[in-house]
C-alpha cells in the first residue's frame, strides 16, 4: 500500500564501491552476449554462377576478368561482409561479481522494500496500484525471493517493468532501472548469494 511499517538492514553487498567503468564493462559484455551471430553475406566463392572466364586474358581492351561472381559485378560476392561469428566479450568471474555488486551498490537510493508482494492470483492491477503506491519510476524491477507464474503473468502487460529471484540478478537490468521493489525474503538470498 505504500505505507512505512519499519526498517531493514541491508546486507553487506549493498556496500561495496562502486566502479562506473566496470560496471559499463560489464554492460557491454552482457549485451554482446545476446546477439546471436547468425548474420551472414555470401563472398564470391559462395555466390551461385562465374565458374568461366568471362573474356579472354589479352586483346580486348577490356579490363582482366575471372570471373563474373567478383564483387565489382552486379550478382558478385559481398566484400567484407558479416560472418557467422561469437559476440562474446570475455569477462573474469570476479570482474562480473564487484560489477554486479557495485550496480546493486549505486542503486540504494532508489531501492523499495516491501513485505510481501502480496500476488496470489494473475492480477496486473495489483502490481499496477503497488508500483503507483509506492511512487516507483518509469522502469521498474521487481525482485522476489521466487518467481511464479502468477508474479510473472501479473507484471506482464506493464511496459519497463521486470522481475527477476533475487537469486539470478544481472548488471543490465539493475542498471536499467529506475526503481527497484525488493521483497523483504529477498534480502537474506542476496546476502547468501552475493555477501
């Protein structure tokens, strides 16, 4: 409802510097991890036709050509075009832990507390009437101890609003977020999970 009913203490993990260029660090690697590299353009050898030579060599006046498949000719090969490749930006395990800790870190400002949740049935309004209770801002993440269907279904229909366990938070979304909701249970999972 909004209303205050006490205080918490955080854990230890929502004291740890924060390192804006590791965090960005961590940002890219994140989102080059998404893409799926499966973009792809033919080269001349995969291109159909231009198994001849289309002139002979000398006599002409022409210029030299192998081939009509080279990329100077209309049906060529793509010179230098996208290849099936991995986007991934390697990044140590202990980089993307102090990058995720540094995230949760500069978000304390902007971190809700709440009992509980209170979904128990698939209901937007719900979570609609929480968020606005609760003056939360454009983007909105919503962290719980567990996901069920029903939190999810909820949540589903709002635009900017995501919800993750507390178990299985990323640099992305925290960073991305303008107010973050945090179920009280939530808490200890962050402290036995990241503390």
């Amino acid at each position: 409802t909004g209303a205050k009913v006490g205080s918490v203490e955080l854990p230890a993990a929502f004291s740890s510097p924060v390192n804006d260029a590791l965090i960005h660090q961590a940002v890219v690697s994140q989102l080059a991890g998404r893409r799926t590299g499966t973009h792809a353009s033919k080269k001349r050898g995969a291109v159909a036709g231009g198994g001849r030579k289309p002139w002979r060599q000398k006599g002409t006046g022409r210029a030299r050509q192998g081939s009509t498949r080279s990329p100077q000719w209309k049906g060529g090969g793509v010179v230098f075009g996208p290849q099936v490749r991995s986007h991934e930006v390697p990044l140590p395990k202990r980089m993307r832990r102090a990058a995720l800790l540094g995230a949760l870190s500069s978000k304390v400002e902007t971190l809700k507390v709440v009992d509980a949740l209170g979904v128990k049935a698939p209901k937007t309004k719900v979570i609609a009437g929480m968020c606005h209770a609760l003056n939360a801002g454009r983007r909105v993440l919503v962290v719980a101890p567990t996901v069920d269907g029903s939190l999810v279904k909820s949540a589903a229909n709002i635009p900017h609003l995501s919800v993750l366990r507390a178990d299985s938070l990323n640099v992305v979304d925290l960073v991305n977020a303008d107010t973050i909701i945090m179920e009280q249970a939530s808490l200890a999972t962050i402290q036995e999970v990241y503390g």
